[in-house]
C-alpha cells in the first residue's frame, strides 16, 4: 500500500547554536499523495536536499513534524522508516555484482534465498536489466544510464514505502537523461511507491513529476501540476523559473474588484488584467509592479504603433518548430533581454535591426517585484 508523506511547519537550522547558522528550511507544509511521483525544484542551495535527507531520517529536524501515512516518524531511524534511496552518484558497490548489489537490501533484511533470487530478477526485470543480470558483471563493467538502473532496482527491491531521488538524473548524457526522465515515470506508475524526486532542473521536474514544489531560500514557493506552475505561477520567481516570463517594469493606474490597469515604465502603454491574473498583495493605484508576458504572450513586428515598444534584435534561434528571437529592449523598460517566440521565421528580420514589440494583452500578468531574482 503507498503511502502519503506529510510534511507540518519543518523547520531546519543547520549550526542552531553555533556562530552560522543555517536556515535550510523554513515552515515547509504540505502533503504528498499516495503513489504520487513529487518533484522538489528549486535552485542550488535552496534546500531540496536536506528536505530529502530529512524525509529518510539522515537529518534530523529543528522543528515541526513529518508523517508517513498518519504516522509521526519525525524522530523515528532512518533503518526503520522503509525508505529506497538513489543518489546522484549512484553509490553502487564497485567489489560485488550488480546481482548482489540489488540483493544487499534484501540480505540485510534475512529474507530467505530463494525469495531474493525471485526479487532480483522481478525487479532488474522492471528497469530493462535482465540481459545484464544474465552476465552478472561488476556495477563498473555498465554504462552510466545502466548502473542508474541498477541504482533504482536496488532501492525498490524491498518495497519500500516511499522512494527518494536526489537528482539521480545529473550524470547522464543530455539525451539519456531525457529517455530516463520517461523510464522513471513508467517504472514508479508500474510500483505505485510514493515518489519524491530532486532535481534542481525545471524541465526536468515538469517532465518528470504529477506534481511539482518550487523551493526557493527554504520557502515552498508554490505547489502545483506542470500545468498549475506554468500558466497560473503565483510570483515574479515561479514564473520565471518555471519557463521564462519577460517583465516590463510598470506602474499600477487603477484597480477594481474585475481588473488591474498597469502602464509600462516611461511610455503611454496600459494594460487591463483580470483580477486571476493579478498577483500583488494588496494593490492600489501608484504601485510598482512588473508586467509579465511568455515569450509566446508577446509577439514582434515591423509596424510600430502606439501600443508597441522599438527593441533591437540580438540573437536569432530556429528551435524546429519555433523560432526565438532575443531582443534588447530600452533599460528603463527591462535591463534583461526579451526572450519571444514567434511561430515561424520572420523573414524580413535580421540580427541587429530594430524591432517593435507587442504584447498579447489578454495572456498578460502582473506581479509584484519583490524576489524577482533567482
Ligand atoms: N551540513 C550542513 N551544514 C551547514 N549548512 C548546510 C549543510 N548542508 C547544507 N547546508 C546549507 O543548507 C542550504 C540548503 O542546502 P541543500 O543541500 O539542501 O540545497 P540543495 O537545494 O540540495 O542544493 P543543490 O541543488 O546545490 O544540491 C544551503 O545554504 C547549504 O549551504
Ligand atoms: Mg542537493
């Protein structure tokens, strides 16, 4: 039976009483669903994996209480919380096979012989390995994409309840990584275990995960589905780390119940925004906010007009079935250069030339510019 996991007002602080602390985590909350695959992203250092070590027991925590199902394990051994864990590293044993590599767990746990045969071959079976299990080399004799399955096998070889990847995916070629990406989703959909998986990669959490954590600082910044995170992000940060947001700076013209009219910096340009897509706390007229559009929610052309900004074409990349065009924009307006897609190559358009750009006004957002920065 899958397990939820369960996370209430953690709090983590590394060297509590020493010269530097560290707050690694603050107030985590949430809850993780039964058989549910949960991706943790966020940026390096953000505390994804003392939130993993802490959900085995490898840390303990400074405050707040972790449940698996409706049992409190925060102060319950890792040996006893029946956790499968794969590293980044891979940490296989290089001097046994890559049968008793998968066995350890198994050994450890005096499960009688036969038994351990018929997992072993169930579970290499699962990650694609029984050719290799045949052969029975040392975890040195695979290759990279390989000795990560055979990483996986091992911590799923005793059913645990809850499996724990820290970024299992890092050392693999960009193409393997990407075929693994769809090998964990199958594997952990065919097991059914609760799954948290770390990557500091937001492509990868969104390809990989039902659901995704976005941690920045040691605050859970937003929980959602690839989906949830990318069309509604709830700040300036999920949005642009969830995808790319372009931010015009602006200024709030007026407010009602319905809608947000923000003015971009230095022009006459206003945009009306549903409330839904209104993300400031408290708005009213006069406030500085930053006015957000994808790179698909902005579009460039020749024709200037009263709703466009002059831009200068930087870089040109044809992406297969888009095109991006970077575009420098006036400093006053964004100091980072726009990103935007168009659908096809514009064929009038060069590197160099200046550009008008347009915002798709019903996709816009607005956000206030606090923790705008990665
Ligand atoms: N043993 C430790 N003692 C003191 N501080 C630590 C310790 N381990 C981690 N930290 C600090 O806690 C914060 C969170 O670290 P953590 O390793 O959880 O980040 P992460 O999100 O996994 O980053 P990465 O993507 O780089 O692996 C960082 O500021 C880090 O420096
Ligand atoms: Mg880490």
């Amino acid at each position: 039976m899958s397990k939820s996991v369960t996370y209430q007002n953690v709090n983590k602080i590394y060297d509590e009483k020493g010269k530097n602390p560290v707050h690694a985590l603050k107030d985590v909350s949430f809850t993780i669903e039964p058989g549910e695959l949960f991706c943790l992203v966020g940026p390096s250092g953000c505390g994804k994996t003392t939130l993993l070590r802490a959900t085995a027991g490898l840390e303990t925590i400074s405050s707040g209480k972790m449940f698996y199902g409706d049992v409190d394990i925060s102060t319950i051994p890792p040996y006893r919380r029946n956790i499968g864990m794969v590293f980044q590293s891979f940490a296989l044993y290089p001097h046994m096979t890559i049968f008793e590599n998968v066995a350890y767990g198994l050994r450890v746990r005096k499960v009688p012989k036969d038994i351990v045969k018929k997992k072993v071959t169930e579970v290499m079976e699962l990650v694609g390995l029984q050719e290799e299990l045949k052969r029975n080399p040392s975890p040195t004799a695979l290759s990279g994409g390989q000795q990560q399955r055979v990483a996986i096998a091992r911590a799923l070889v005793y059913d645990p309840d809850v499996l724990l990847l820290d970024e299992p995916l890092a050392n693999l070629d960009a193409k393997l990584r990407r075929y693994m990406r769809a090998e964990i989703r199958r594997i952990q959909k065919q097991t059914n275990i609760t799954t948290i998986f770390v990557t500091h990669d937001q492509e990868e959490a969104m390809a990989v995960g039902d659901r995704l954590a976005v941690l920045r600082k040691g605050v859970v910044e937003q929980i959602g589905t690839s989906d949830d995170l990318y069309s509604s992000p709830q700040n300036a940060f999920v949005s642009n780390f969830i995808g790319k947001m372009n931010f015009y700076n602006g200024s709030l013209v007026s407010v009602t119940d319905e809608f947000a009219e923000a003015k971009v910096d230095t022009t006459e340009i206003t945009v009306r925004v549903p409330r839904s897509r209104v993300h400031l706390e408290d708005p009213s007229k006069g406030d500085i906010v930053l006015i957000g559009g994808r790179p698909e929610q902005l579009y460039i052309s020749k024709e200037k007009s009263n709703n466009s900004i002059r831009g200068t074409v930087k870089i040109i990349q044809h992406l297969g079935s888009f095109v991006r065009y970077e575009i420098e924009m006036p400093p006053e307006i964004s100091k980072i250069n726009f990103e935007i897609d168009m659908d096809s190559l514009q064929k009038d358009v060069k590197e160099g030339d200046e550009i008008e750009v347009y915002m798709k006004e019903d996709k816009i957002s607005l956000f206030s510019p606090d923790g705008r920065e990665l």
